[in-house]
C-alpha cells in the first residue's frame, strides 16, 4: 500500500525551478545597471518633453510673426488712401463727406493697432521722421526740431510701417 502525505508549498517562481539563486553582490550590481537605465530613460523623457514644448512655442511665435507680417502688408496698402482723404480734407476741409471718412478710416486705424506718428514740434528721430528739408530756425524753436509734415507716418504697434517726410530747422 501506498502511504500517501501530503505536502504544503506556499509560493514557487520560476526563478526557483530554474535558476538557482544569485549571490547579494550580483543582485547589487543588477539593481544599480536598472537604476541607471531608468535614469538614462527618464532623461531621456525629460529632453523630449522640453524639445515638444520648445517646439510648440516656436511654432506659435512663427504663426504670430505670419500673421503681423500679413496685417502690416495689407495696412501699408491702406497707407494712400489715408494720404489721399488727408489731401482731399486739406483741399475742402469744410466738406462733412471728406470729415466722416477721415475719422472713419482713423477708428478703423486705430483699432487695427495703426497710429500716426507725432512729427510737428517734435525733435528728429531718423527712425520716425525722414527729413526731405531743412529751413531756417524760426525764433524759439530748437534746431532739429519739425516744423512742418509734408507726409504722415504711421506705426503697427512697435514696428515703422511708414517714416514721415517731414521739414526740419536748422
């Protein structure tokens, strides 16, 4: 007859069937090998993260620069018909047609980010004014200083869209 006892096994790995178990200096060396691959990873990780974001942000300040360079193309083609209504209002400024497209063209102007430049009185700035004459200082006003505007000059935002043609003292 058979004597049959029964055994009791809490946890068996595969580890313990197949591979007998390694020294404690092994498994340190093991450990600081993983360590260190999940170090690499994750800076790995890092640097991709940051060169999304990088380019993320470039890609949304070239798609700002497109569309200021596109807005300050089509505003230097309005350019002359502003001149044009300023000619027409020098020429009847009494006319309330002329009057109600200056000041509808400058509230258009002015909620695009387009102002005019201050020229007369002020003193000559190369990047906002280009001087087409000089004339004799009157009494009390400083050399270099406007005295006349031949041309508006206007501005989008930061950038000179067009420098104003303006007559200097001497």
């Amino acid at each position: 007859m058979e004597d049959k006892k029964e055994v009791k096994v809490e946890t068996v790995s595969v580890k313990d069937v197949n591979e007998p178990e390694k020294p404690a200096e092994e498994k340190k060396d093991e450990t600081a090998e993983l360590v260190a691959q999940i170090a690499e990873l994750n800076d790995k990780y890092l640097r991709t993260a940051a060169e999304l974001e990088n380019t993320r942000r470039r890609a949304a300040i070239d798609a700002d620069a497109r569309a200021r360079s596109r807005a300050m193309s089509v505003a230097e083609k309005i350019l002359p018909v502003m001149d044009a209504i300023h000619a027409a209002l020098k020429h009847s400024p009494d006319d309330a047609g002329i009057q109600s497209m200056a000041r509808a063209m400058e509230s258009a102007f002015e909620q695009i980010g387009i102002t005019k430049i201050k020229s007369v009185g002020e003193i000559l700035n190369p990047a906002l004014h280009n001087a087409i004459q000089v004339v004799a200082a009157a009494d009390g006003v400083a050399p270099n200083t406007v005295v006349e505007e031949m041309q508006a000059g206007y501005m989008f935002g930061d950038n000179v869209l067009r420098t104003a043609m303006v007559v200097v003292a001497k």
